[in-house]
C-alpha cells in the first residue's frame, strides 16, 4: 500500500481496532475492506477531516448490539394510541409477505399507550387488556415465530408522554419484567421527567438491561435536549438527536440539518437517531419521500418505518424496497455520512457524502431548491485526489451511468428530490501506468 494511502487511512483504522477489540470482534473480518492493497492514492489529505471521525467508535455501548443501525417499524407515527395487538400481528404478518423483513425491517416496535393506567398490585407494569389481552409475552412469541423482533416503550419520567406509567425510579423492575416477555428493543422517552438532568435518568435503565439476562436494544429518545451525541454512546444503542419528525418537508429537512452536527459521533455500536421514517404518509411528495429515504439511508440513522405496512401503495414499497439504498445504511464500515457542500439561493443545491466499505463513496445530489437544478460534485469536494477515475452507479436507476468519470460529476436533479450513487475509484496498477 502507498504511503499516502496508509496515512489517509490510519486514524479510521486505529479507531476501528480498539473498539473492535474491546468489543472481541475479529479485527481482521471488520477493517478487511480499509486495508486492501493499493498501487496509488485516490484520496486527498484532507480527507478525514471532511468525513471526521475523530469519535468513531470511542464510546459506543458494547452490548452486542447495533454493528449496523436498526430497522423495522414503530406504530406511533400512523397509528399513535389507536393501537391493539391485532395490528401488530398483521403488521408483523406484513414485513414478512411484503419481503420487507428479508430485507432488514425485523423490529416490530410498540409505542406508547400499550400499558394500562396504573401499575398493578405488586407494581409491575402491565398491558391494556382491552387493547393487549393476550398479553405482551403471546405477542413477542408471535414475533418470534416468523423471524421478526419485538419491541416496547417506556419513559425515563414518572409518566410517559400519553400518561402511562413511566419507568422512572422502577428500572430494574420493568427490565426484568420486558426480559420476561422476551422484549428485544426498548424506546425510552423523556416526558414527565420531574426535571433531572437525562443524563443522571438514561443510565439506570442501561444496568437495569444489561443485568437482566436479555440482550434488549436501548434506543434513547431524549430529543436532542441535552446534546446526547455527546454522552449517550456510553448509554444506548442510538440516541435521538431531534424533537419528533412530522410529515412534512419543512420537519424531515430541518431535522437532516440538526442530525448532520454530529455525524463524527455515530459508528458501529451507537447511532445518531434523527426519528422515524415518514415516508407513505401522504404529507410529502414522492420526490421528498425519496429524499428523506435516501438521506436517512446515508446519515446511517436507525431506518424504522412509521407507516401502515398492511396498505402499502407502490410507490411506498419501491422506496423501502430499495436494497441498493438500504445497503448503504447496512454497510459496515458504519462512518456516517454528512453535508459537503451547499451552493445557489440558502443553500438549496446540496451534495452529500460518505465513506463506504471498499475505499466507495455514497454521494447525494440534494436539490431542495424551488426548481429543477444541477447539482455538480466535484472530487476536491468529495475528498479524491481530481485525476481519480470513478465508476458510478445510480442508486435510485439501479444501473452504472458513468465507468470512468474524473474530476467532477454533475446531474439534473428534480425539485426537492435526491440523486443518490456509489463512486467506486478505479485503481490503477503499475502495469497500466
């Protein structure tokens, strides 16, 4: 390997064998694609410090958990309370005739209003047995039996946001008590939460999980309140960095933005959590839909579907089908992608980027203008050296547009839509110089 390219390379390789390490992963399985043997440079010095990883993976939760970010489906954005244990069977029933489970959407999440009022007698949490008679524990067995995962909320307060009984001050209860039911995932909230700071709240139900003999993914839903990109790798699996997402272009941009400051914090283990996806609940259109999937898929935010899986149009089914877009998020370096570049009028023509296994990039051509617009990248911008031939296949075309594109790449992109695509450099050996 060049010189140039050990250095480029180093610090993400350092990061990853220390983390890797601690967490008793093979090394050699993990950073494989980092240290394939090259005859030149394709990337500039400044590479890592367009794509910072300074914090990747110092800090993640070693649980087992979360080497790529979580995805499946969470019932509060279509369907809030309005919930039961029959649409959790059928929507479950769904991901695996949709062929969405095979495809990694094997988290089936309950959201809040699933519990009854109040504790029972001994204290312990319990279902609402108008809406879950049968029980949590019938359902995860449900889940389980088609390969699928289950998942439960509650909040780090006294109550949680629609005034069910929180877990505050009752961690190492209600984590025995989902380990019993064979629980999987746990979205914990912040509402209710008698003003203690979150990080004093969040870590009592991380030991209460960890000591109950179930591995339970710890998504924590703080909101971004108290910067939690900063502290909670120590914590969770993934922590929200932004109030909730509403459908709603202004919402999914607005929460993109605030979720690209802490790119550098994310990586196997811990991710940043920008809320769920919106997409086929009819405040956006197709083009934004595509927009907030795609760039969801690059930031390698948790991929949790908020939408009714048992009507599916097919448009909706094509963008969460997407397998190409789906393994950008999947991809196991786990460097989460960022903004590069903004230009025209508020900054409305947008690229964005990431590293990917194999020395690849995924970059996005984000029009979020008022009008059709070409968007150009160019390698300076993307962090290659600019006589760099680069292969480009289109993510969204599902076909290579370009085999030997060099200093820069432009395209019309659609209003409020997102071109998305793989640049794979072209290596040149000795032989052909």
């Amino acid at each position: 390997m060049a010189k140039q390219t050990q250095s480029n390379f180093a610090c993400v390789y350092l990061v990853l064998f220390f983390f890797l390490r601690a967490s008793s992963i093979s090394v050699s399985a993990r950073v494989a694609p980092l240290l394939q043997t090259y005859e030149k440079s394709i990337f500039t010095s400044n590479f890592h410090s367009i794509y910072d990883t300074s914090k990747y993976g110092i800090l993640q939760l070693n649980n087992g958990l979360a080497r790529t970010p979580q995805m499946g489906w969470n019932s509060w954005n279509f369907f809030a309370c309005d919930i039961n244990e029959t649409v959790i069977k059928e929507t479950a029933d769904a991901l695996v005739s949709t062929g969405l489970a095979d495809l990694g959407y094997v988290y089936v999440n309950i959201d809040d209003c699933w519990s009854a009022a109040t504790r029972n007698s001994e204290g312990q949490l319990v279902p609402d047995p108008n809406t879950f008679p049968s029980g949590i524990k019938a359902l995860a067995d449900y889940v389980h039996k088609r390969g699928l995962k289950l998942g439960i909320y509650s909040d780090a307060g006294t109550f949680t946001c629609q005034v069910r009984p929180g877990s505050l001050f009752h961690e190492v209860d209600d984590a025995d008590t989902f380990a019993s039911w064979d629980v999987d995932y746990l979205k914990y909230d912040n509402c209710y939460n008698l003003g203690i700071p979150p990080k004093k709240r969040y870590p009592p139900m991380r030991d209460a999980l960890n000591a109950s003999g179930r591995s339970i993914f710890y998504s924590l839903c703080e909101w971004g309140v108290d910067y939690p990109a900063l502290w909670a790798g120590k914590v969770g699996n993934s922590w929200r960095t932004t109030e909730d997402i509403y459908d709603s272009w202004f919402s999914m941009t607005t929460i993109a933005d605030l979720n690209d400051k802490w790119a550098a914090y994310a990586g196997p283990g811990g991710w940043n959590d920008p809320d769920m996806l919106e997409v086929g609940n009819g405040g956006m259109t197709f083009q934004e839909y595509r927009s907030h999937f795609s760039i969801w898929a690059l930031m390698k935010a948790p991929m949790i579907i908020g939408s009714d899986l048992r009507n599916l149009s097919e448009e909706t089914y094509l963008i969460y089908s997407n397998k190409d877009v789906i393994a950008v998020n999947q991809d196991s370096l786990g460097v989460q992608g960022r903004k590069v570049q903004v230009s025209g009028k508020d900054g409305c023509r947008q690229v964005w980027a990431g590293p990917l296994s194999g020395n690849r990039l995924v970059v996005a051509l984000w029009n979020r203008c008022s009008q059709v617009s070409t968007i150009t990248a160019s390698w300076n911008v993307l962090g290659l050296q600019s006589g760099t031939q680069v292969s480009i296949r289109d993510l969204w075309q599902h076909k290579v547009i370009a085999g030997d594109a060099v200093s820069s790449f432009s395209a019309q992109v659609d209003v409020h839509d997102c071109n998305m695509y793989i640049f794979s450099p072209l290596i040149v050996s000795h032989s052909e110089e």
